[in-house]
C-alpha cells in the first residue's frame, strides 16, 4: 500500500472513531425523564396556596388549583378583562386558578392531576443506581446522571453540590422525607446539563435556605418554602403550597419553555 492511500486509510479510520466516540457522546445518561404534562406550563403550581412575603421575581406562568385566587397572596394581581388569568408586576406571565373563567379551570385540573401523575412516575421508579448515598448529606459531592433513592431526608449544606454531565442526560431523587438547602448552598451543574432534566422528588418539605441556589424542577408531595434571597432554576410544582420571600424563580436560559396565555 502506497503512503499515500496509507494516510487515507488513516483518515477514514480516524473519522470512523470519531463518529463512533460522538455517537457515544450523544447518548443519554440517567434514566428517561419524567413527563410534565400540562404541569410544564407552569413554572409554579400548587394545590392550596402560593405566598410571596416579599418582593419576588417570577419568569413564567403560576397557577392554583383547587383553590381560588383568594389563596395567591403577595401578587396583587389584575384579573384580565376576559376573566381566565391575571396579571403582577411580579410575574412575567400569567396568573391563573381554579375560580376564573373557561379554559382554565379545565386547564388547571389536567395541569394538577399531571403533576400528581409525575410525582407518582418519579417516586416509583426502579431500580435505584444509588441507594442512601452519603447518607443523605450530599455537601461537596459530585454526581452523575442517574436514579438516586434515600430512605430519609436529603441535605446540602453551604459546600453545595454539582451536577456533571451532559444537554441530555437526567437526574431523579428520590427522598421519602424532607429536602433541606441550606442558606448560600448551591446545587451547580458542569459540563451542559438541563434544569429540565433534574427531577426532585420529595415526600416531605422542600426548604431552600437564605440565598440558596437550586437547579430542577421539584416535584413535593407537600410544601416549598423559599427563604430570603433564594432562587430556583426550574419548577416549584408542590400538592399543597409555595412560599417565597424576595426570591427568584425561572426556568433557566438553555431550556426556557414560556407557554403565552396557558390557554
């Protein structure tokens, strides 16, 4: 064989691995991700109560069901003269409950029984790659896409917690207690991962501390409180209520999914 048609060879070769290792690279890690359903077009939902004591920022829509707008406090909200959502200064979309006029009462039964629906998708998952890992305390670890369960509560101190991996590849927790970040504690994702790919599950109460940072979409079978200063990346869809306290929610630059008019 000519050096030439060597070199050639060599090239086709090289490309081939190439495409091979891509292929691989593209492949998604982790489980398959939880279905939102119509719960994806909400940046909050709960079931009786979204509170914000002070001056928080909402990027995306919020909603309640079955309470009415009598159990959102903290908004002042504007009811629009077609009487299905309102509006806040407050939020930079919509506001929606159970109360207002057709479609949203429908829209808003659908979104919850979703929620309830991928809340029972990521609890019953099986079976877990990590079981009890650190013993819940996951300050300073790095981990990788995967199914996490902990028989017990799940905490992040200041030291935080990082995420590593790739644009496709999905997280579940599975906790059958309490979720606890702590004030300054900050979950940080490396490498390209998706807020909308990280999967909170949460039988207990999700507390975010002072100036926490969280990434995910939270999936609670009870209550998110939000503390001073906190913030979150992703979805706070709670079966009973949302407090908030100056804090900041939206759904994250790579995998914005703003739904105009819920309707």
């Amino acid at each position: 064989m000519s050096v030439a048609n060597m070199i050639g060879v060599a090239c086709v070769q090289t490309a081939l691995t190439s495409a091979i290792l891509g292929a691989t690279a593209a492949h998604a890690a982790g489980p398959a991700a939880v279905n939102l359903g119509g719960a994806e077009a909400l940046i909050i939902l709960a079931k009786t109560g979204i509170i914000d004591l002070s001056a928080s920022s909402i990027d995306g829509n919020i909603g309640i069901s079955p309470g009415t707008d009598s159990f959102i406090s903290g908004f002042d909200q504007i009811l629009d003269q077609s009487g299905s959502f309102a509006t806040s200064l407050k939020v930079a979309g919509q506001v929606f409950a159970a109360n207002y006029q057709p479609p949203t009462p429908a829209n808003l039964s659908t979104a919850v029984g979703d929620m309830q629906g991928a809340y029972l998708d990521a609890s019953t998952r099986i079976p877990a790659d990590f079981a009890g890992l650190y013993g819940g305390d996951l300050t300073g670890r790095t981990l990788a896409p995967g199914l996490y369960k902990w028989n017990g509560s799940v905490g992040i101190s200041a030291g935080g917690v990082t995420l590593a991996g790739g644009p496709d590849d999905v997280w579940i927790f599975q906790i059958t207690q309490d979720l606890s970040v702590g004030s300054q504690a900050f979950v940080s994702l490396s490498g390209a991962p998706k807020s909308s790919n990280i999967f909170w599950q949460v039988a207990g109460k999700t507390t975010l501390g002072t100036m926490s940072r969280m990434r995910g979409v939270v999936l609670c079978a009870t209550q998110v409180v939000m503390n001073p200063g906190s913030t979150l990346q992703g979805r706070a869809l709670a079966q009973s209520s949302v407090t908030l306290d100056s804090s900041r929610l939206s759904e994250g630059a790579s995998d914005t999914i703003f739904i105009e008019g819920f309707q």
